[in-house]
C-alpha cells in the first residue's frame, strides 16, 4: 500500500504526490518554491547542490534569517500532522 492509499483509507479523500525540481537556482535572489496550497499534507525540499540555501515562509529570508539547508543533500519536510 503506498502513501496515497494509506491517507484515502484514513481520511476518505484521494490524494497524489507532485515534485517540482528547480535546477540551475541563481542562489543570490529569492525564489518562490511553494506557492500556497490550502490543500497541501506536507512538503520535502533537499539542496542537492554545491552551496547553501535558506528557506522562509516569506520574502525577507536572507544569509542570516531563515532555515540552512547545507550543501549535497541539506533536507527539510514538513507535515501536516505534525508541524502545524
């Protein structure tokens, strides 16, 4: 049973997972990754590349406000269940 079938069979409601990969990222501007989504359970960004990244939930993310996620597969997820 996978991830989307375990969330119908609890909930009742049909779900899927949808990536995006965002190759290329010029690290010195802001980027938006997730635009908002009442509908989203949860999230994973990994920085599979070779210098930092910080993630913020809005605009003013910078070198010194934000979450690091580190080079060669920093990571972050967030659920549903249990962040919120």
């Amino acid at each position: 049973m996978n991830v989307a079938e375990l969330i119908e069979n609890r909930y009742g409601i049909k779900t899927r997972t949808q990536s995006a990969s965002f190759d290329n990222l010029d690290t010195s501007v802001h980027t938006k990754v997730l635009p908002n989504n009442p509908n989203r359970l949860g999230w994973a960004a990994v920085n599979l590349g070779a210098v930092n990244i910080f993630l913020a939930f809005d605009v003013r993310v910078s070198l010194t406000r934000g979450i690091l996620l580190t080079p060669n597969g920093g990571s972050m997820t967030s659920l549903y269940e249990e962040d919120f």
